[in-house]
C-alpha cells in the first residue's frame, strides 16, 4: 500500500479525511467515493499494544468507528474474520 503521502501526491485534488496516528493500518482508496480504506485488524493490533484488548475494543467502538458518521468518513475494512488472532 502506498503511504499517506503518496496518496496526496497522487490525487492532489482531493481532501481526504485521515484517521489520525493510523496511517500503517491504510488499506487503500475506494475508487468511487474516494475515501481511504483502513483495515480494522491492523487498527486494534496498534491499540493492543497501548492498552488490553477489551479496552481497546471499546475504544475502537466509540472513538474511532464510532465517530465515522459521514459519507466522506474512512471506510474501515472488517478483516478479523479471516484471521486466527489479532
């Protein structure tokens, strides 16, 4: 995946909204809407690391995907079904 940088230079005119101090959890673009796309899986393996699962858990619910309300909000991929842990 291309950072968050090159993302800017690619598309210079669009104003994409971040979800700040997760840019190693950016998955990619959605092609049609152009809004990034994050994997959920990558987003909790970086808050387990600060606090314990469940508290992270309920972090992520309310401050994060919680606060992803609009249509040009980030989209976040939930890719934790697919794997054996976080």
């Amino acid at each position: 995946m291309r950072t968050l940088k090159e993302l800017y230079d690619m598309y210079p005119e669009e104003n994409f909204i971040t979800i700040q101090g997760f840019e190693d959890a950016l998955i990619g673009v959605q092609d049609k809407t152009m809004r990034l796309v994050y994997s959920k899986s990558k987003i909790m393996r970086q808050l387990i690391r600060e606090m314990d699962y469940e508290t992270a858990m309920l972090h992520f619910d309310n401050n994060i995907e919680g606060k992803l309300d609009t249509p040009r909000m980030p989209i976040i991929v939930n890719d934790m079904f697919y794997t054996s842990g976080i």
